[in-house]
C-alpha cells in the first residue's frame, strides 16, 4: 500500500512562480540534460539513487510525464507542479536586467525551498528540487545568446559561466557586440526571435559545444552552491552526507527503469520541436511491467531504429 505523498513546500511554488517571466519554449534536448545532471552529480559523489531521483524531476520539466514519475517518486513535487513547469526555462528574456532578475529569483527561491526540506530532513525533496533547478540552470545556456556572444574568449575564462563574471565586466565584454542584429544578452523568444534561431539543444546546432561546456561547468558550481547552503549557512553538514549516499525508498528498479538513458523510458524518445518527447504518455503500467525496451516498444506496435531516433507507427 502507498504512503500518502507530502504536501508541495509553499517555497516550491514560490521557485516556479516566481520564474514565470516567460512561457514557451524546451532546452537541451533530454538526453543531453540526462548526461549533464548525471555526470555533475556523480563528480560531486552523489550515489546511484540520489542523481536517479534528481534525474526523474529534471525529466518531468520537459517530457510531463506526470504519471510515471509520480508513481515511482510517490511525491507531491511533481503533482503540483503540473501546471508550472512551462516557467521553469529561460525564455523570452530581452536584456541583461531580465536574466539577472531570474537568476537572482531562482538563487533566492532555490535556497528558500532547500531550507523548508531541511527543517523537515526531506531528503528525497531536497534532490528533487536539485534535479529541477539544474534543469532550469542549464536551459540558460542553451536558450540564451551566452555561445554566440563568445563570452569565455572576451572574458578569459574557459567555459565562463554566469556565475564566473560580473555584471561590469559582462557589459564591457560584450559592449558593441550583436547577434541577429540586436545587442547584449537576451534568450529566445525575446523580440520576435523564434526558439528555432537561437536554441542550442542538440548537437549539430551553431556553438552546441561552447554552450554544453559552459552548462557542464555550471551545473558543478550549483551543486557547490547547494553544498555551501546546506552545510556552511544551515550547518547541515549531516544533511549533505545522508543526500550524497542517499539510498531511494521505494522499488528501485522502477525508479532505475524510468531514469536509464540508455535502455529505460527515456532513451527511446523522438525527437520533436528541439526537445525529446514521447509520442504518447509513459504511465505507471509501463513502469510496473519494466517494459520499456525494444521489444516492449515493438509489442505496444511502435518500432524504433537505432539509426534514427524517429518514431513509426506499426
């Protein structure tokens, strides 16, 4: 029998909300979100089921399959956050003052959200935040015009982040500088300029390279600035410990089958509109089953080539 699934901490409400500047739009292409978080996670020494569980709200941000990932993290997070997670992008940002408002609201309400899941020793909470908000962290390189400004090389910094340079140098950097015509830092869907300009979602796109470096670089400083939060300002250094070997509560295999890139739900997506997404909803029967592989999809009449990650319908 499930336990009853907690409430949403009003301070996850307040971090999507209050990021709710702009409405349209995905990021990296799922994969490559998977890729970052993972490998992010893994270097800072997160076990197995704490970058799993990350993993399972990051791909709630852009594939909403609400059923799937409620059933096997059996938490409000996703529940609530149904109706918000069209905000939670960079999106529709038309100069330096927009971008810097949402990362100081995501900063802020990131850090609120994390506090509220320690009083309670959330721990599971606490990843799930962690796993939206790298999400959310990432799109920024990938949505805004940071590559094609070629920030790093005006600023000397290898894959400079938004975190390496200050608002001053930022300005002094890119001063005189254009892209598509218009000046300074912006994200698509700012002006007119269609997500198709400007994404760098998937390899193969302008300044694809540049822009995953730079994600990676910054994902490592958020789980840093994670660490610093939980263990210097709320002296939880015993949090941090239980997060970094947390061990997931409920059936792992299902938890493992909906967060495996290369055999689980995810690796057999299609590829729609710059972002991976199912043709239909995953649900909680196809996670029961664990039957998500090639013959699972065969058997439910869909048919996918490794050649190509295009859906057919039998």
């Amino acid at each position: 029998m499930r336990t009853k699934a907690r409430k949403l901490p009003a301070t996850m409400l307040a971090l999507a909300l209050l990021l709710g500047l702009a409405r349209d739009g995905f990021g990296f292409s799922m994969g490559y979100h998977y890729d970052l978080i993972r490998e992010a996670m893994r270097k800072e020494d997160f076990s197995k089921d704490a970058f799993c569980s990350a993993l399972a709200a990051n791909s709630y941000t852009d594939i909403f399959q609400e059923e799937a990932v409620e059933w096997v993290i059996d938490d409000d997070f996703c529940r609530a956050s149904r109706q918000l997670v069209d905000v939670l992008h960079f999106d529709g940002l038309k100069d330096s003052q927009q971008i810097d408002r949402y990362w100081r609201q995501l900063i802020h309400n990131t850090r609120e959200a994390l506090a509220e899941r320690a009083r309670h020793n959330d721990k599971l909470g606490a990843l799930l935040i962690t796993g939206i908000t790298l999400h959310v962290v990432q799109d920024f390189y990938a949505h805004a015009n940071w590559a094609e400004l070629d920030i790093p090389r005006r600023t000397g910094i290898k894959d400079a982040t938004y975190f390496d340079v200050s608002p001053t140098v930022l300005e002094q950097a890119i001063s005189g500088v254009t892209v598509y015509g218009r000046r300074g830092l912006f994200t698509h869907g700012a002006g007119g300029l269609e997500h198709g300009a400007l994404h760098k979602d998937h390899a193969g796109r302008p300044y694809f390279d540049l822009a995953y470096r730079c994600a990676y670089r910054a994902s490592l400083q958020w789980l840093r600035l994670i660490r610093k939060w939980i263990v210097d300002d709320l002296g939880r250094r015993d949090l941090w410990d239980e997060l970094l070997r947390y061990q997931f509560t409920g059936n792992r295999n299902h938890l493992y089958t909906l967060t495996s890139f290369d055999g689980g739900t995810i690796r057999w997506l299609c590829t729609y509109g710059g972002a991976w997404k199912t043709p239909r909803r995953w649900s909680r029967t196809d996670i029961l089953s664990d039957n998500m592989s090639i013959s699972g999809l065969r058997q439910k009449g869909m048919f996918v080539s490794r050649a190509s990650p295009t859906w057919r319908y039998a």
